[in-house]
C-alpha cells in the first residue's frame, strides 16, 4: 500500500457527457470550485487548489447541408486534466482521487442533471498533463473568493 503524501499534489482525468452546447469554461469553473473544500474522514476539511485544461475528447459534429442532423439529446464527451493540491492533507494519491470525485460528481450533476452516468474522476501520471492536455485546452484554476478563472490556456499548467 502506497504510504500517504504530506499536502499531496494529484495528477487528475475528470471526464463526463455533456450537452453539446455546454460552455467549457463553466464546465471547468464547475470541478475547480467543487474542489476547493474537500470534506475527508472525521469531519476534517482541506483546501484543494486545481490548475489544468478542460477540452472536448470528441470532434464536433459537422453542421451544414447535406451533415447528418444531431439527434435530441446526443451529449459530447468533455475532459479536464490537471492537478490536485491539498496542502496540509495526509493521504494518498488515490484517498485524493476519492475525495475529489465525491464533490466533483455531485457539482456535475447539481448543474447538469442525470445524463446517464456520473463524472468519471482518476489519478493519472503527471506526464500524462502535459502530454494528453491539447494546445486547444481552456486552462481552469481554483480562484480564492470569487471562485475558479478560466480562459483560454497558455499550456502554463503543463
């Protein structure tokens, strides 16, 4: 069993369907507030702060004559990949990973509804930020009072 982290920093994959008109920006905006009290055993909180890219994993449908119609009701596939830090927390990648996707699928689903299947939260490689993040990518971080920023990103978070 790995041996916990002292304030832990997690490479995390969110990925979840989502109406295909939905704004990614308020998509990010969404799972980095969501991580910002991360409620763990005992009644302890910690404060998370995320720094990543949110992107469609899938092409857009092509629209114009002759382009097949899209069906009522067809989602997109969305991503987010970033880092998770939570300073003062004792635990482990994957305890990190746990408390993450609690608050993360309850925020997505609280904004979008059932669609079918919860958010999909994993620990990944660090490498994997970097490499898997597209240029294309609005970089979202956990904000301080005002909430999480998103714009377009720079790759800085890489």
């Amino acid at each position: 069993m790995p041996e916990p982290l002292n304030s832990p920093t997690v490479p995390l994959l969110v990925t979840t369907d989502l109406p295909p008109d939905t704004d990614l920006a308020e998509f990010g905006r969404i799972v980095a507030d969501a991580v910002r009290i991360l409620a763990c055993e005992e009644g302890v909180s910690y404060e998370g702060f995320l720094r990543g890219g949110v992107f469609w994993l899938d092409p857009p449908r092509p629209g114009g004559p002759g382009a097949a119609p899209v069906a009522a009701g067809e989602l997109r596939f969305a991503a987010l990949i970033g880092h998770l830090s939570v300073p003062g927390m004792r635990a482990t990648p994957r305890e990190v990973a746990a408390h993450a996707r609690e608050v993360i699928t309850r925020a997505v689903a609280a904004r979008y509804g059932d669609l079918g299947s919860p958010a999909a939260v994993l620990a990944i490689r660090a490498e994997d930020v970097g490499e898997r993040t597209p240029p294309s990518a609005v970089a979202v971080t956990t904000g301080g009072e005002g909430g999480a920023a998103a714009e377009p990103a720079v790759r800085a978070y890489a």
